[in-house]
C-alpha cells in the first residue's frame, strides 16, 4: 500500500483518528487554521471568570489543580497560573523510568513556588503492567497514559479541589474528531476515548493479570459520585490561550528547565520526553504500528506554524522518526528492557508481533533498514 500524507504537514492518514480532507488537508491543520477565528481575548476573559467561580473564597483550599508531569509544558502551564495570581496545587505521577533530567526538571518546577505532590505508583506492578501493555497491545506506556489521567483526578477528588487545569487537547494539537477539539472539557468520556488506553480497560488488566482491583486504585478513574460530590472540572488550558510547544520551552527554559543538550534519540528537538527511558519504545512502535514517529509529530507541528518548509520537514523526518531504540537518554535498551523482565530477543518477537508489514519495504520476506535500524517506509511523501 501507499501512504497518503497530508498536503500542508507530514502526517499520515494511517494516524488513528486523524482524517483527510478532500483537498488532502488533515483535522489537526484544520484545527491550526481555525484557530486564527478564535477572539483569544474572550477566551482568556472567559477563563478568569471560571477560576473566579471556583477559587479558593477563605483561603481554606488551593485555587485550581495542576497535573504536572515536569515537562516544558507543565512548567510553562505552572508559571501561567502563578502569572494569573493563582495558588495552585501540582500534582505529579512519576513516569515508568524517570530519568535524571526529568527528575532535575520536577525539583525545578517545585522552586518556582508551589505546593507540590508526587505519585508513584507500586513499582513492582509497574513493571508488570509495562510488560502486559507492551505484549498485549503494543504499548509500553500504557499504565503511565493511564496515570497520567487518573492520578491527578483522584487527587483533586482527594484533596477536594475542584478545578483541573490540564494542558493541550492532545486531539486539537495532533489532529482527531473534529467533535473533540472544540471542547474545553477533559473527562470520563474523553479519557475513554482518546486518552490513548488502545480499548484495555482496567477491570480486564485486573482480571487478566488476576491482579486484586484495589491494586489498581492509582489507575482508575473516580466514580461519578465521587467527582461529583467534590464537584470537579477538568479545562484544557489550551482551549483559552493559544498553545504553541516552542514557546513553551522558551518559557520554561527561562525559568531554571533544562534540556538535553542534543536530539533525543528518535525525536527532532531536545527539550521534550525527557522524563522516560521508556518514550523510545513507545515511539518505535507508533512507528512500526502507524508508520510515523515523533519526529513526524513535531516536524507537523513547526511546519503548521511555518517554521519549517515541508521540504525540511521531512528530511528531519527520513533522518530520524522510527529510529530502532537502541538507547534513550542515554540508557541502553537492554537496561530499559530488564526493568521490566524482558530479554532482547523477546522484545524483537513483540516488534515484529506488531509492524504493519504493509508499511515497509521488503526484502526476501525481511523489512528493509537502513543504517541506524530503521524499517524503511514504503513511501514518504504522496
Ligand atoms: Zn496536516
């Protein structure tokens, strides 16, 4: 097969919930350019008068609940809210494998003057549930997409604080149901249905892995009576300022956040997805999955804002996107792999378990890869 990518980005229609239009224009273009009729200044007047609703009236709770994962993003979405006069309440949930630079980028963000809570998770089923995802539905980061979600909501159910502000819609940044990118709210549904668990829920893990369910309390969502007893409400922030990753980071990194110094192994940058070892695998297997990488992604996203000409692009793209994740911030796969209990040959059966074969070249029944390992796509551009 041919894969068909949009005209404008790079992105290709094999992405799972992105669509093209008849001109060959994907949703998250459509989304960027209408963005431009958006009046911003009602928006942000529109935000203050939801945090005025639900801050802190006698100074007895935090005005507003920020999940922060320690990332350009929940660095710059923190200093955003102090800027707004807000005292918020950070909540974390520690990645699968944090690395050093993550780790340096979360104290960071707790001497920018917040309250601060760390989550982790037993690390024991972690890695079990690493495991589980990356051989049952190819993701190694299951349970972390999953916490990253539930965590912060249970949180706020916790500590009785309604109001979440969350980041970007991942749906109108990377493009998916034009139903989704419109709204303001993260919750049960959205989670559902985009937050990206691959159709596992929780109740089956439990029972497949015959895992007691109480050993699953960080992963699962609060009830509705719960939420709604504490009355909570979870905004993007991205529905109420135009969000934008690069001036993110300038912010960020004007403000004590550190990056890599160099590319992040299979990306185009170096100052995001610092905060996993496990991201490499993740993204390898989008890659042997859908046929694209991070590096796709990101490429899109400065070429939506015309910071790249499409021809750039994608010679980024050929150069790095899928890259075989030999490393990843510097930590050999073999180590990432024995966290989780797994040998290298068992973890190339799970890669070949899952490439669309249809999306590569082939050579005598074998994928073609060229010299860092990466399976060579069938074609790159229309
Ligand atoms: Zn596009």
């Amino acid at each position: 097969m041919r894969i068909q990518y949009c005209r404008n980005c790079l992105l290709p229609s094999t992405k799972p919930d992105l669509s093209l239009d008849n001109d060959g224009v994907c949703s998250a273009c459509n989304a960027y350019i209408n963005r431009k009729e958006i009046d911003w200044e009602s928006r942000k007047v529109e935000f203050l008068e939801l945090v005025e609703k639900y801050r802190s009236k006698n100074a007895t709770n935090w005005d507003c609940l920020i999940p922060v994962s320690g990332g350009k993003d929940s660095t710059a979405q923190v200093l955003k809210i102090l800027e707004l006069g807000l005292n918020p309440l950070c909540v974390n949930a520690t990645t699968c494998d944090l690395s050093q630079i993550g780790r340096e980028n979360i104290e960071n963000i707790k001497s920018l003057g917040v309250d601060y809570v760390e989550f982790s998770p037993n690390k024991l089923l972690r890695r079990k549930l690493n495991r589980f995802g990356l051989e049952t539905v190819g993701d190694i980061a299951w349970p972390e997409h999953l916490g990253i979600f539930t965590i912060p909501v249970r949180a706020a159910v916790q500590f009785k604080v309604p109001l979440i502000v969350w980041g970007e819609n991942s749906q109108n940044e990377y493009g998916g149901p034009a139903a989704a990118q419109g709204s303001p709210y993260l919750n049960r549904r959205w989670l559902e249905e985009f937050g990206g668990l691959l159709g596992l829920r929780t109740s089956d893990v439990a029972e497949i892995m015959n895992v007691p369910e109480n050993q699953l309390i960080p992963y699962t969502y609060p009830s509705d009576g719960e939420l709604e007893e504490a009355g909570i409400t979870g905004i993007f922030l991205g529905h109420y300022f135009p969000w934008d990753g690069l001036s993110n980071y300038l912010l960020a990194q004007a403000n004590g956040f550190k990056s890599y110094g160099r590319i992040v192994e299979g990306s185009a940058v170096d100052y995001e997805n610092l905060d996993n070892h496990q991201h490499g695998i993740h993204d390898y297997f989008k890659y042997l999955k859908f046929g694209y990488g991070r590096a796709t992604d990101l490429v899109s996203m400065h070429i939506r804002r015309g910071r790249l000409t499409r021809d750039q692009g994608l010679k980024i793209v050929i150069e790095n996107d899928g890259m075989y994740p030999r490393e990843y911030l510097g930590k050999p796969l073999e180590r990432i792999l024995d966290d989780i209990g797994m040998k290298l040959d068992q973890f190339e059966q799970i890669c070949e378990k899952f490439t669309n074969r249809a999306l590569f070249q082939q050579e005598n029944g074998r994928i073609k890869r060229n010299q860092h390992g990466t399976p060579i796509k069938v074609n790159y551009d229309n």
